[in-house]
C-alpha cells in the first residue's frame, strides 16, 4: 500500500508538471530516483499511456536504450491485451497488438535514428527516458553513428541530442528522466553529469525538476553538477523520489544491504540483513544443484525463478553456466517453466545486460572470479585467453562493481548465491579465487544451505 501511494504521489508531481508547461508554454526536464523495484519504469509506461492522446496534442513515447527491457514489455503488452480480448468483439491479432505497443514503447537508439532523418518537431510532445543515467556519452555515440551507419560527424552525445529533438518544438515540451543509481554497467554510459551540462550549455531555456535525492553520490559520483544552475531554473522536489519498493514489501531494505555488501562493511550489512532476513531469504551456497533446488523449493504456483550471473564470468562451464550462450529475453522472461529456453528451467542464464530493468520472483546468482574479496577490498578481473587479468581503469572497475549490484537486486522474494568451490587443479579456478567471498557472505550474515 505505501508503494502504491508513492508511486501515485510521484505520477501527480508529473501530471501536474506537464499540465503546467502545456499551458504556460514551458519547456521542462524532470528527473525522477528511486530504490531498486520502486516502480520507475511503471511510472513511467503509466505516464507514456495515460498522456499517449494524440487528439489532444499530447503524444507520450517511453524511451529506453536496454534492448532487452523493451523487448519484453512489448511482447508482455501484447500477450496480455490478446488473451484479455480473446473472444470479444475487440479481439486483435498478436501482430496488431505488437504494432501499436512498439508505438509508445521504443529503443532510444531507433527513435534518435528517426530523428536524425527529419529536422521537424516529432510527434511526441513528452518523453520518458528510462535508465536515462545509461544514455551515451558523446564519444560513443559518434563511434557507433561511424561504425554502424557509416556517419562520421556526429558531435552530440545521447542526452544532448534528445533534449535537441525535443526542442524542436516552438511552444512546450516535457522529457522525464527515469534514474537508477549505481546502475551504469557498459562503455560509454555518460551517467547524470551529461544531462546536466547539456541543459546548462546548450538548454538553459529549459525548466529542471529534480528529486531531493539527486545530489547523492550514488547518483552524482561526488560531482558538483549543479552549480551553474540558478535556483529559479532548477526546482527541488521530493515527490519525485520513489522510496519504497514495489518489488516486495520484504525487500524494501535490499538495496542498503547490498549498497553495504559491496562498499565492504560487513557489520552495517549485517545489521541491515538482520531487519529482513525472515521474510526476504537470501541463502549461499557452495553447490548448483543445490542451489537450483532452492529455487525450485521455493517458488509457489507461477512464481518466476532463474539462473543470473555476470557477463565476465567465463570460468563457470563446469557447472553448466555458458555466459557466451545468448538467450531471447523474451522468451527466457515470459515463458513458462517446460520451455527449456526459459528462465524456469534454469538451463539459460542470463546477464546484467539481459536483466538489468528487469525482475523474477527468485534468482540464483553464480558468483565468478572476476570479482573477488582481496582483506579489505575488491579485486577486479577479466578473462583473456587462458588467464585471469587485472583490470586497471576505474570506470571499468565501476561498471564490474554495478554488474553485481545489478545481479543483486533482481528478485522480488529472495535469492541464493552460488559461490563455487574452485578447483586447485585448475589455475583459473582456484579455491583462494572463491572461499574469501563465500567467508564474508557469511560474515555478512548469510546463511550456508
């Protein structure tokens, strides 16, 4: 009930945003936070609906650049509206219910494609940009603009671009930013300092509307990415922070304990775990069958359960884990358990990028060597060739740090945590890679199954 009142305290700040630059011909950028499973992204496919009026003037989209997110919010939209209206005068095709959900639900990298080809104003007069702390950086942007279509003078990283887009129109305009913190996992990911150059070099006409939580490290990465702003253009507001989690209300203090886990103090996570342990179970252990058969122990009736671990995590063949072996997010997400491509049968694992946005009942995350516990501090890794290597740049040590954190927070109702034994037989799977992150889960407070 308190998620619900949240979320609905959240989409009225919007409502009344929108309403407000509509009618006094105003150009806003709001930009809402949230824990882990708070809703960000209903709130968002709320809003692209409930403003998608063409006849009013009001044409919504619901951006994002996770291909796999959209992908399965299309495909669930229309499965959904096929078997509600199976059978009534309404009945529809699944083509046609995949047509008009690709309508407001798209890829942020079709819809900048689209733009690029006409310089008018687009149809849409709001935009909703989830996971918007991934949109690309300038440099990466032009490389993909070079590579894949062949474009060499693209000088406009993602965020610039879309607010450019947006601009283009002569009255109101109204983009929502949709941020996750700690959530950047992939190269060129530009994070919330580029939306806020951008609006303050190229966009100072815009209005800005933020959450009270923005100025968090989590979210700022410790920059002053405020201080040129004056406090008419940039307006605080609490209502745009969700704080509760929808997810479950057994996970609401999650997101701290693993925030805790991976900053490496263990008595604060402790403390945290002990306050949900009873009814969001979280359970390691050294073995896979075991694993899987908690997870299977566990779920009740049709509740979703699937493997997850990360995408570096090459040393897990011995345990059935192929990281290489590409699942169809669709599928693996929404089909049920027989299908041996689906999540429930827990032959396919799926990834960061596969899962990151999106959420099963229980997870089970295979723990690799890739990161690993070194006394008071993480060791970063990547597999090349036939060896483990150090992995020295920073941004990539973060985007590693947050693939787990990602991992960590995609269950509703508990998970297990598979931390391989090794093997002292084989150098890239040694025990000392695994037993010092199995040794601080427990210390942790996680229970050994």
């Amino acid at each position: 009930m308190a998620g619900e009142i949240n979320l609905s305290e959240t989409s009225e700040n919007i409502s009344r945003i929108i309403d407000h630059s509509k009618s006094a011909n105003r150009k806003s950028i709001c930009f809402i936070t949230g824990v882990p499973g708070a809703g960000k992204t209903l709130a968002g496919l709320n809003i692209a609906n409930e403003r998608n009026i063409t006849s009013e003037g009001a044409h919504a989209v619901f951006l994002s650049g996770n291909g796999p997110l959209v992908e399965v919010l299309q495909e669930a939209l229309a499965r959904n509206e096929v078997f509600e209206k199976k059978g009534t005068k309404f009945q529809v095709t699944k083509i046609q219910s995949l047509t008009k959900t690709k309508a407001f639900i798209q890829n942020i990298h079709h819809f900048r494609d689209d733009s690029l080809q006409s310089k008018k104003p687009p149809i849409e007069r709001v935009v909703i940009f989830d996971e918007a702390q991934r949109a690309w950086t300038e440099a990466q942007t032009s490389l993909f603009r070079a590579q894949k279509k062949g474009i060499a003078d693209f000088s406009m990283s993602e965020p610039e671009f879309l607010i450019s887009v947006l601009d283009r129109h002569q009255d109101w305009a109204v983009i929502i930013c949709l941020i996750g913190g700690g959530q950047e996992i992939n190269t060129g990911e530009a994070g919330l300092s580029e939306w806020f150059s951008s609006i303050q070099f190229s966009f100072p006409h815009w209005d800005v509307y933020m959450s009270n939580k923005l100025t968090d490290e989590e979210y700022t990465n410790g920059e002053n990415i405020y201080s040129g702003f004056t406090k008419k253009q940039l307006k605080v507001k609490s209502g745009l922070h969700l704080s509760v989690s929808l997810r479950s209300f057994r996970s609401e203090k999650l997101a701290s304990f693993v925030k805790a886990y991976l900053d490496l103090k263990p008595h604060e996570a402790n403390v945290l775990h002990d306050q949900f342990k009873d009814v969001y179970p979280i359970a390691v252990t050294r073995n896979i069958y075991v694993a899987k058969e908690w997870l299977k122990s566990k779920a009740r009736g049709g509740e979703s359960f699937g493997l997850t671990c990360s995408s570096g995590a090459y040393r897990l063949k011995q345990y059935g884990i192929h990281v290489k072996s590409q699942i169809e997010p669709k599928t693996w997400f929404l089909n049920n358990k027989l299908d041996v491509r689906s999540a429930g049968f827990l032959e396919e694992v799926a990834t960061e990028f596969d899962i990151q946005g999106l959420e099963l009942d229980w997870t089970c995350i295979a723990w690799d060597a890739n990161l690993r516990k070194e006394k008071d501090c993480w060791e970063y890794k990547n597999f090349r060739g036939t060896e483990w290597q150090n992995i020295k740049s920073e941004v990539r040590r973060k985007y590693l740090l947050n693939a787990y954190r990602v991992l960590l927070t995609r269950a509703r109702q508990g998970m297990i945590i598979f931390v391989p034994e090794g093997d002292n037989t084989d150098r890239t799977r040694l025990s000392e890679f695994y037993d010092p992150v199995y040794e601080y889960l427990i210390e942790c407070g996680i229970q050994c199954v």
